[in-house]
C-alpha cells in the first residue's frame, strides 16, 4: 500500500527543456514527454520527489496539493513516540 505525501510535482516550463530525465526515474509513470513538452499526470504522481532531484534544470518542485491530504510529519511523530 502506497501513501502520498500530500504533494505533488510542478513544473516550471520556462526552465523545463523536456529532456526526459525526470520521466526516466519516475517510480509512478507519472511524467511524459511529448512533443517536446513535460506533462504531469496529478492523479499518478506520489510527490516522491525522485523526478525533482533527476531534474538538472532545477524546473521542477514539489507543492502541497490538499486533494492528496494531509502530509505525515515523520519527524513529529517519531519524537512524539520517543517522548512517551
């Protein structure tokens, strides 16, 4: 069972120059290039991130998508269970 992070990946095309390697290390099959054009299929992406640091143009980030829910806070709950 897979879980979203509650974000999903953006691109900024002015810098994308689609070259691909960011589809080519996408876990989800989430990113495609067609036509010389980055699209992001939204419904796919996990917001892993994989596809951001792959990207050597820096044109692509993370952002909060509410429809994905709530991110987990890892490090707050690992101090919380840590407290107890």
């Amino acid at each position: 069972m897979l879980a979203s992070s509650g974000y999903v990946a953006e691109v900024d095309c002015t810098t994308c120059v689609a070259c691909g390697s960011c589809a080519e290390v996408c876990p989800f099959g989430a990113l495609r290039v067609d036509d010389g054009v980055l699209s992001i299929d939204r419904a796919a992406c996990m917001g892993c991130g994989v596809c951001v640091a792959a990207c050597p143009q820096d044109a692509l980030s993370l952002e909060r998508d509410p429809a994905k829910g709530e991110p987990l806070r890892i490090r707050e709950l690992m101090r919380d269970r840590a407290e107890r």
